[in-house]
C-alpha cells in the first residue's frame, strides 16, 4: 500500500541537531563494522586516507534524491578515485524501515551502481549513536589523521526534488576540497535533514 507521500514526509522529515558525539577537530569514534560481503571494517583500517561516513537508507526519499540522477554515486566515484574512503552506514534496526540483509544490500548496490567503497550494517545503533547520526543522509568527513573534521548535511536545500542537488552547494564536497588544500572549512557543521534514523 502506498503511503500518501506528503503524510510520508511529515513524519519522516526530520531536521538534525547541529551536536555531535564527537567534536569537529576531535577523533573520530573507532568503530569495527561488517559490510555487505562479510568484510570486516575498522576505521583505523583507513589511517592515512580520507573517510566519507554516509549514513543511509534507501527507502528515505531525502536518499532517494540523492541517488536517482545518480549524484550520490558520481560523487562516491570522485571521491574514491581521488583515494579517499567512502562508507556508507545502515543503521536500521531489524524488522524497521532501511533495514537490508546482505543479498538486499549487494542487490542494491549492483542495482543503482554505487561507487562507495563499502555498505557496512549497524542494526544496533551503536555506531550511529556514537557519531549521533541523526538523519539519513547524515555525513561525515574524517581526514587523514582520524580527525573529524565535517558533520551535517550532504547540501544546502532541504528537499526531495531531484533538480534542487544540481542548485545546491554540497557542503561535503565543499569540505573535501577545503581540507585537501591545507584550508579552514567554512561549514565544519552543518544541520543534517532527512528521515531520522530508525533505531
């Protein structure tokens, strides 16, 4: 049965906090994950590079704008060949809405030609709580050090249209380049928006 999308949307939406568990220019919070294949995943594994912590679920429509033009892949892909690390995070608990086996995540991945460089699974929450994840999609941005140094929204327009991801600014990209380049990010925090998360 489909859900009126406007009903949909006023209990999904849900505006983010600008608090984090952990502080911009602070660790980021270890974590051990497994993804979609059965890997193991530390973030300590990735000590040197860059690391994009995209929190997701594919049936939030907030996600689904990102992924329908296909924006959210060609920014994994860009991100990824430039030799960061891009992981995305399934915080859904079993039996909630955005919860994925690993055949549906790998389906998924195969079926919109993700470019992350993994799907990890949280069903616990633990993860997500510890770098309050509020909001699917919520980003992060760690760099080479393990600081983290980005948090919030993926952009600027708080929407679900496709069309507003080419008007918007991308703060995560914004941030990318920032760091890359030695520079102070002007948005080291932004309010994330989206579904929350179903814990």
């Amino acid at each position: 049965m489909k859900m009126n999308l406007l009903k949909y949307l006023s209990l999904a939406l849900f505006i983010g906090s600008t608090a984090v568990a952990a502080e911009l220019g602070s660790k980021a919070p270890a974590f051990t994950l497994t993804d979609s294949t059965g890997q193991t995943h530390s973030l300590a594994d990735f000590e040197g590079q860059f690391v994009v912590l995209e929190w997701t679920n594919h049936e939030c429509p907030f996600v689904v704008k990102h992924y329908k033009g296909g924006h959210m892949q060609a920014l994994q892909k860009s991100f990824t060949e430039d030799g960061a690390v891009w992981l995305q995070i399934v915080s859904s608990a079993e039996g909630k809405q955005g919860y994925v086996t690993a055949q549906e995540a790998e389906d998924l991945r195969t079926s919109k030609e993700m470019h992350s460089t993994a799907m990890l699974f949280d069903p616990s929450g633990e993860v997500g709580r510890s770098y309050d994840a509020r909001v699917t999609p919520h980003m992060y941005l760690i760099d080479p050090e393990g600081t983290l140094v980005y948090q919030g929204a993926i952009d600027s327009i708080r929407s679900t249209r496709v069309k507003d991801v080419a008007l918007a600014e991308n703060y995560l990209l914004s941030a990318y380049e920032s760091a890359k380049a030695g520079e102070s990010i002007e948005n080291g925090t932004t309010n994330a928006y989206g579904c929350s998360i179903k814990y």
